[in-house]
C-alpha cells in the first residue's frame, strides 16, 4: 500500500488544461504545481524538484520536446517520470517525444480511468524507488556502524567501498580505499598466500576458502603494521562477482592472548548464524502455519511471493464437528516485515477451530488482537469461510481482499461476496459491527479466494490481469483443474515479468 504523497508538476499553456489535470490529481492524492510554458516548466522542475512532470507539447517560449530534452540532460541519481500529455496523437509526435526522454505519452481528451490507472502505477514505482533507499541508507548506516571493517571487492581485489570501521582500521578515508587493490592494505608474504587462495577459489578449486577466517598482517597508511584476522564472503550478485572481507584489527587481543580463544569462537558463531539466518526464519514460519493441515483439510491452494516471505498467509483447518474454515490473510507490504504481520494470526485462528467458535467470534477475536499488536499503518486484509462440509451451509466475511466468486460446476461465477468491512488491525469491533454473509455452497461448486496481488499483476506493457481475465481462466474447467488454469494464465499473462504484489489464490470446494 502507498503511503507516500507525490508531487506533480503540470506544464501547459491552457489554463483550462492545467485546472482539469490539476483536478484529476487533487482526487488521486497528488500535490500539484502548475507552469505555464516550457521554459517555467523547466525552472519550477529545478527549483522544487517534483517526483512526477505532465507536459504538454505545444507551448510558446519553450516547447515540451526541448523542456524534457533540458530535464534529463540534469544528472540525477533520482527517477522523475515525464508523461507526455498532448493532442497530437501522431505516431511521428509519439515516438519524438519519447526519444526526447518521456517515459509515456498519454493523447488529450483524457480517459480518467486510464490517467489514474496510469498515475498509481507511477506513484507503486516511486514509492517502491524511495524505499529502495532507504533499504540502502539504513544498510549502509548498519555497515557504518559495525565494529569491523568491511571491504567491497570485485574479482581483481578491486575495492568497490569501505566502512567507516575500515577506514579508521587502514587510517585512510573511503575515498582513498575506493579503487585501490585491497592487497596493498596487506603485508608482502599475505598479499601472495591470499592471491594464491582466492585465484584458486575462482577456479573452483578451493571452495573452503569463502567464509574462511584467515590471521595476516594489514598495513596502515603510516607504513606500520598490524595483525587481522579477515574473512571473505560471496555475495549473491548476478551481473558481477563481488566479495566482502570482513576486516578485524585484533592488536589488543595479541596482547591479552586468553581473549584469543574467545573472540574466535564468537567471531565463528558471528559467521554461522548469518549464513543460517533466512533458513530459520523461514522455517519458523512454516511450522507456525502447520502447513500439514492445510494440505489436509482438501482445499487447493498457490502462493508466490514476490520475495523470500510472503506477506500472504492461507490457512485452513476442520474441526471436529466437520466444519472447514478458511483465510486467505494479505498483510501490508513485501517481504519478512509482511510475513511477521500476518504471523500474528496463525495462533488466533488454529485455536478458535479447534474450540469449534462461530465465524462471528473468530473474526472478532483476530481483529481485535491485531489492533493491539500492530504497529499504525499496519494492517491484514483477509476473507474467513465456514462451511459445513456436508451440508455446504456457512458464512463468509470479506475485508479488504477482491471478490470472492462462487463458481458453479462449469466455473462460472454465480456469485460476488464483495469486501464489506474493513481490514483487520484497522480499528476495534465489538460483535455488532461484524457482518457475516450466509452462504450455501452445492455440489461441484466452489469458493475462490485471492489476494490483489492476481487481480493487479502487470504484464511487461502495464496491462494488468483484472478479474475478467481470472473468471476466463476458470470458465470451462474440471473443479480439479481450475487452479492450474488460473495459474498458467497468470503466468503467461506476467511472460517472465516479475509481479509487483504477492500471489497467492484458494480454491475450497465442497466435492462432487
């Protein structure tokens, strides 16, 4: 969810021009400012730096193909998007301005549905942009903060960047250490052992060698040495082989050598549980989630998660007096902080099926404890069934995840239970504010749960798959084959286009 605001810069001559678009993002939640030619546009985009430009071509003083031609001829390691917004609809004019650096071309008169549309899947980009750096502020300030030196290096010792650690280590600024061969900062006899050992890991001959802590003998810029211990990683990098050597002036502990045994041993711990980790927050998860019940209970089920964890959680159990229950849980964001969002409710739920407690209470007793434990901002928008499996009686609630669609023994979709309340974790409830729809699920039908992550999954020219495109996949289908459809399509629609959101989609049948 964005949670950013963005400010738009509207370059057009026509008054009437500026106050439509101005309107248009007014109701999005855009902040605007307004230019009347060309060349204000250029010297309102330097002076109040905007995070978005709508131009228009046709403008006295300054034309819109040589104001974005001045734009992007500013260096900037920031990404503006400039959106074309213009009359001439010829293919000459289109393909102009985007080689003139416009990043899209949108024709007038305006589709709103198709400006805003267009304008949130700039605002995802952006906001996706700006905590990207963040992510890369707040690691490099953990960096920083480290008491060893960390030393970036490319194949050829070729240091790429260093800690402040490293720096104070080496008594040479950052500045300095970029681009020098890292085998300088050591003495002659470990410049030769350590070329040897990494030369012979690149030839895959000596794998023992990452991770490896190795004793040697830095060199300071005043000429001096000092004892190290240094440790060099792989990282994960795909277009280039970059290294980290984990630097460690160990001068104290030369002089105090009962320390030795100790620092080694935590130095290793140190080394261990970073590489074991990820594995053991993902297992943790898994087994919170009790996965054999869900693959027990017959409910048919796909997640993706953009990242390692999902921020997307399916749930499913029966209880004894043969009722099954179901979530399909889509909490805020990406990733581990996503993942341990939506955690919160895997106890909450186990526990109220096996006391066998209504829908009703249920709900309210997951909403009310996220209330609690989640931090503002936070929230898990899911849908919850119970259905008698026998019977196929139940109840469904929808809060903040697309439709739920009945399907009938063809895969058409008899009926919608649109979301009616809000996401959990948003504000407290007391009993009467949670509405249960009934529902009555016959034989052959099926319930489709799923997050917006399907509904808003973008193929590689920004279409987005939208829930036309998910009842086709279903339509026509064996019940066992549906899930598979939906997931073939989905992805042939993404065509090894990454999806922006999790995916996950539920399928809870009643049997045939």
């Amino acid at each position: 969810m964005i949670q950013r605001t963005f400010r738009v810069l509207i370059a057009d001559d026509m008054q009437a021009n500026r106050a439509l678009l101005r309107a248009y993002l007014g109701r999005l939640g855009f902040e605007t400012l307004m230019a009347e030619d060309g060349e204000q546009a250029v010297s309102m985009y330097f002076e109040h730096m905007p995070d978005i430009v709508l131009m228009d071509l046709m403008m006295p003083k300054v034309d819109g193909f040589e104001a974005i031609q001045r734009i992007r001829a500013a260096e900037t390691d920031r990404w503006v998007p400039v959106v074309i917004v213009s009359a001439m609809d010829a293919e000459y004019d289109v393909v102009r301005g985007l080689e003139s650096g416009a990043d899209d071309y949108l024709t007038k008169p305006l589709s709103y549905q198709i400006f805003a549309a267009k304008m949130r899947n700039l605002a995802r980009s952006l906001d996706f942009q700006a905590s990207r750096k963040e992510a890369m502020q707040r690691e490099a300030a953990v960096a920083d903060a480290m008491a060893d030196g960390l030393l970036t290096f490319d194949s050829t010792f070729r240091i790429v960047d260093a800690n402040r650690s490293a720096e104070l280590a080496f008594g040479r600024v950052r500045a300095d250490l970029q681009g020098q061969d890292m085998r300088l900062l050591l003495s002659q006899e470990d410049q030769s052992a350590l070329e040897l050992k990494f030369l012979s890991y690149l030839d895959g001959q000596s794998p023992e060698f990452i991770g490896h802590l190795q004793e040697m003998n830095g060199v300071r810029s005043s000429g001096n040495g000092f004892p190290i211990e240094l440790c060099v990683t792989e990282l994960p990098v795909t277009d280039t082989r970059l290294f980290i050597a984990t630097v460690r002036d160990i001068s104290r502990r030369k002089l105090v050598e009962q320390q030795l045994a100790d620092n080694t041993a935590r130095l290793q711990q140190y080394h261990d549980e970073a590489e074991s980790e990820a594995e053991l927050a993902k297992n943790i998860m898994e087994r919170h989630i009790r996965r054999d019940m869900l693959e027990q209970s017959g409910v048919r089920f796909w997640i993706s998660p953009t990242q390692r964890f999902s921020g997307d959680i399916v749930l499913s159990a029966k209880s004894a007096d043969g009722r099954l229950y179901v979530m399909l849980a889509d909490a805020t964001g990406h990733g581990l902080a996503a993942a341990m969002s939506g955690l919160t409710i895997v106890n909450d739920f186990y526990h109220a099926v096996e006391q066998q407690v209504p829908i009703e209470r249920m709900v309210l007793e997951i909403n009310n404890s996220l209330c609690k434990l989640l931090p503002v901002g936070r929230f898990v928008s899911a849908a919850v069934v119970c259905v008698d499996r026998l019977s196929g009686e139940g109840g469904i609630w929808v809060g903040g995840v697309p439709d739920v669609l009945h399907l009938d023994e063809a895969g058409r979709t008899v009926h919608r239970y649109a979301s009616t309340q809000l996401p959990f974790g948003v504000i407290s409830m007391e009993s009467s504010d949670v509405a249960i729809t009934s529902l009555s699920l016959g034989q052959c039908e099926q319930l489709l749960l799923c997050s917006d992550g399907v509904i808003e999954a973008e193929s590689a020219d920004g279409s987005v798959f939208a829930s036309a495109e998910l009842e086709r996949a279903l339509l026509g289908h064996d019940p066992k084959e549906r899930l598979f459809s939906v997931m073939e399509a989905l992805t042939a629609h993404l065509d090894g286009v990454a999806a922006h959101d999790d995916i996950s989609i539920v399928l809870v049948e009643r049997g045939c």
